[in-house]
C-alpha cells in the first residue's frame, strides 16, 4: 500500500513549484494569476501570493496550472501565511 500511496500522491501533487532560470521561471500549480504588467506579476497559489519583480515581464506560456514568466527577473517574494520570503 505504501507503493500505491507514493504513487497517488506523485499523480496528484498539488503543492507549487518554482524553478527559476536565467532570465525565465517556471510555475506549476498555481491558483490564479491577479495582476500583471512589465514590471510586476502577482501570482496566488495555495498558501498565499507570489510576487515577481523585474523588467519586460512577460507571461510567455500559459495553462490551467503552469507559467513560464520570461524578462529580466530582479525579487521574487513568496508569501504564506502572512510571512514573506524573498527568493533573490
């Protein structure tokens, strides 16, 4: 049953996922995008907001639960629980 388990919870594994590149993130499992422009993007997932700062922002893939943000990416701040983390 354990394997089974591991299994379900790979399948259905909703908590988010930030992988930062140059220049690039991507995100998956997110809720709701809530604001944009060039130089701010405002992200809502489970626990609380993302907000990515930078220039020429952009939204360059979009679905249902995945982004992938392009543009010159300067703070990345993670908010859950009323506590804020900042990722740069």
């Amino acid at each position: 049953m354990k394997i089974l388990n591991r299994v379900i919870d790979y399948i259905d594994d909703k908590e988010i996922k930030i992988t930062l590149y140059i220049n690039k993130m991507h995100i998956l499992n997110y809720l709701e995008i809530i604001d944009f422009d060039d130089k701010k993007i405002t992200i809502k997932y489970n626990k609380g907001l993302i907000i990515i700062k930078g220039n020429n922002l952009m939204i360059s893939k979009l679905l249902n639960d995945e982004a992938l943000i392009t543009g010159f990416i300067k703070t990345v701040e993670i908010g859950e629980n009323n506590e804020w983390k900042n990722l740069s």
